[in-house]
C-alpha cells in the first residue's frame, strides 16, 4: 500500500460524485457541502463528477437537477463536469491491464454455475471465489462470454478511516468482485477508483454506507501501485425518530427546500451543523466555515433531521441578508397570494422600506411574504368574524375621530405615531386595546404585521387615512 501521507504534500482534491436518478437530495448536499468545505478550507479543488454508467436510471432533467442544486446552494465546482460514462474506455483499459499483470482474470462461470457457488460460498460462511482464479483460460469454450473479475487477496483488509478510525475486514468478506461485465461494461467499484485516481482525488468524503465499498476499491488501489485517497465515512442522516431517513421525514430535493422559502446560506448553515461540530458555535458565515471546517469535527453518530432547527438558523440568515436582495427573492412568494394592489413599483417600495423590520419577524421567505402582505393589499378589505365584530358601532364612531386627528398630524413617523395612538387612547379614557383592535383590523385586514405605528409609517399618510376611511365611510 502507498503511504496516503504523500497526497497531504500536493494540491487538496474532494470530489462530489452522485448518480443522477432524482434530485439532490438533503444527505447528498450535505455530502457536497462537506467536500467543497475542506477544499476550500485548504485552498485546494472541488470537482463534479455524475455517475451515470447506469444507463437505464441515468438522466438528463436528474443531472441538470443535480446541478442546478449544487448552484443554487452556491456549492460551485472547479473545471468541468466529469461523465462517468464517457471514461469506460479507460475503465477497460485498466481492467484489461490488470489481468496482464494477474490481479483480475476472465471468469468464464455460467449465470446459473455463478448462483450455485454463491450459494456454496453462503453456506460455507465466506464470500465467492471463482473456479477461473488458477484456471487456464485456454479450458474455456471457444467464444464463451466471460466476466472480468478481481482476484481477491488472502490477507486481511485494513483502511485508516478519518472518522470511523482503523476499519478491518477479513479477507474472507470479499469475493471475487466483478469488473468487467459480460459486455465489458466497467462495474461502479473499478470506475470509481481509476476515475478518483485519474482526477487526483486526495479526499474522498462521503455516507458510511459506501464503507464496505472502500474496503473494496483500497485493494483495487493497491493491485495497481496506486496511492489510496484519504477516506472519510461519515454517518447517514436519520429522521426525527431515528430511522432511516424518508421522504416522509422531509428527505426532499434541495429545489424543495428553495420552494420552501429556506436561504442557501441558511442550509448551508444548518447541514454543516448535521454531523460536524466547532465548539458550540452554532450560526456560521461561509467565511466562517472555511475557515474552521476539518475533519475533526466530523461526528461519528448519526444526525437527526430537525426542520425546526433549520427554521430557527434560517431566521438567523434572513435577519442579516441584505434588504435588496430579500425583497427580490420574496416577491415570488408574494405572488402567490390573492388580491394586491397592481402598482408594482409601489409594491417593491414598500417592502424595501419595511424589510429591516420585516426580515427580523420570519423564519423562511413564505413566512416574509405573509409579513409583508398588508403592505399590498388591494383595497377596500372585507372585513369577517372577529375583524367586523371588532368594528362595531363605538369602534367606528371611535376611529371617525382618530382619522380626524391623524388628518392633522404633520410629521409622520413611528415616533410621532406613537405618542398620536397613545394620546388618542388617553383623551378617549379607555385601554389602548380599544383603539389598536379596530385600527389594526382596518389598516391590516387581519394579515401579520409589526408594531401599529409601524405599520402606519410604512404604508404611508394617504394610505393609512383611505383604509381607515374605506370602513368609516364605506360607498
């Protein structure tokens, strides 16, 4: 085996490499996440490569979703991306050369006489051998199909795990491990060792379910002379009861979470927190990350999905984005709900007033939108259930006279505002419940939204009077 000390004297390399037969789900993006943050941490590279050798799962819209989401997650890679498929000639080649130098052979076994010694091999409590590992390939019939198999050594397997530590396997475990099938299409554990060794990958970092499949490609690279990468498993994701985790635990695409109404940074945030940890430091910048992200951190228990959690650190996010940019990215969200005003230039300049007030009261974009939803409502309101009971006959009479003295008032600010509604309510003799209850209903119609005064400052003077006067003096 050669040393993995000589990759810590060159150039850092991680790789993301998914299948594409869906989305990018949440435990591959965190997977991304992890690889593109040690890379960067150590000023190093982070590269893409789609397995898609699978030619029947395979698919376009499944590789553009993959990508979009690494995008979208502002997970940006180095160089182009690379198709695993487009490599099978080399993935032949050094299939082919390993037979030469009898570290693979030609296994000339029938599907059924391959079933037969599996069986066998279960019974006697070790994994398959082939009858072809000393045979002559010369006993074989004349153009008979054959598989191209690994030669399984007799010595135990040992790899250095960053996170799970020293990992052995008898040699027994391992059987004779297909490289080549009968069409000499190159099988995942071969391509993923010459395509990992030909991008110089120096770390690889990935779901401890792929454990077992290091174990296997550690001989492959030390059949070939071949420096093994830095191997890292790190624990599945579960769900919220400890099980593996489903759809139905929220295991969604990450264009799911986007529709949700999550920042990137928000994930971002929350998924490095899934299984990786700095002291207690729980809200991160990207700036921040990089330069505390490695691999000893990395947790060996599994992580549990928490969507609340990631509500409470996309809060954080949204309270410290810029204003511009989340009065863009809410207006999509703004859309989607009924009866607002058509002046789109008025719209955007009120939500960009109000957003360093709005963006400290919601936890995903969704939740900014109903915020900023009384901003926009087309008038005139109507009013139902409790919002019309509020408005009864001492309410109206009572707000007649408000509209009066906010007519007067000149300076229109939270401060002034406020002493106005305080006044009021003083010279009425009654509780500030009387006179914010029914103003809030009529400036509002019931939608959330911050401190009256404001509310009132926001939507402006003449606004504010017409929705008053809208219920006071209905045509």
């Amino acid at each position: 085996m050669i040393s993995q000390v000589q990759h810590l004297k060159s150039m850092i390399r991680t790789r993301f490499a998914p299948s594409p037969t869906g989305f990018l789900h949440i435990g591959g993006a965190r997977t991304a996440l992890f690889n593109w943050l040690f890379a960067r941490h150590h000023g190093g590279q982070f590269l893409l490569r789609i397995e898609d050798t699978d030619r029947a799962r395979s698919t376009q819209p499944a590789i553009d979703a993959i990508q979009d989401g690494l995008g979208w997650l502002g997970l940006t890679w180095d160089g182009d991306v690379v198709s695993q498929y487009s490599r099978a000639d080399r993935h032949v080649e050094i299939a082919h050369q390993m037979v030469a130098s009898g570290h693979a052979f030609r296994c000339y076994c029938t599907a059924d006489e391959t079933d037969a010694l599996r069986a066998a091999a279960f019974e006697e409590g070790r994994a398959l051998r082939s009858p072809w590992r000393d045979r002559d390939p010369a006993d074989a019939p004349e153009g008979a199909p054959y598989v191209v198999r690994f030669r399984a050594g007799d010595e135990d397997m040992l790899i250095e795990d960053a996170v799970q530590g020293d990992v052995r396997w008898a040699a027994k475990e391992f059987d004779d491990l297909v490289l080549l099938r009968t069409d000499m299409s190159p099988t995942y554990n071969l391509a993923v060792v010459v395509d990992d060794h030909d991008m110089e990958i120096t770390h690889i970092i990935r779901g401890d379910d792929h454990l077992v499949n290091a174990g296997r490609q550690a001989q492959i690279y030390d059949a070939l002379g071949w420096a093994r990468p830095v191997f890292a498993h790190i624990p599945l994701i579960h769900g919220p009861d400890g099980k593996k985790l489903s759809k139905r635990h929220g295991a969604l695409g990450a264009e799911a979470y986007r529709d949700m109404g999550y920042l990137p940074e928000g994930l971002r945030n929350y998924l490095l927190r899934l299984g990786w940890s700095h002291g207690d430091q729980e809200f991160f910048t990207d700036a921040e990350a990089i330069a505390a992200f490695d691999m000893g951190g990395l947790n060996k228990s599994p992580s549990r999905l928490d969507l609340d959690k990631l509500s409470h650190i996309n809060a954080h996010h949204i309270a410290r984005a810029d204003d511009e940019r989340l009065s863009g990215l809410v207006m999509p969200f703004l859309a989607k709900l009924d009866g607002q005003i058509d002046d789109e230039d008025l719209k955007a300049r009120r939500i960009r007033n109000a957003m360093p007030v709005l963006k400290t009261r919601a936890a995903t974009l969704e939740a900014l939108a109903e915020q900023a939803y009384f901003l926009v409502k087309a008038r005139p309101f109507l009013l139902e259930g409790k919002l019309a009971k509020a408005l009864n006959e001492d309410a109206l009479e009572r707000l007649n006279r408000l509209f009066t003295r906010l007519v007067e008032t000149d300076a229109w600010t939270e401060e002034t505002l406020t002493g106005v509604l305080k006044q009021f309510a003083e010279s009425e003799n009654v509780g500030f419940g009387k006179v914010g209850q029914p103003l809030r209903a009529v400036l509002t119609g019931g939608a959330p939204a911050p401190d009256l005064a404001l509310v009132m400052a926001f939507l402006g003077r003449d606004e504010v009077l017409d929705r008053i006067k809208d219920q006071i003096s209905p045509s």
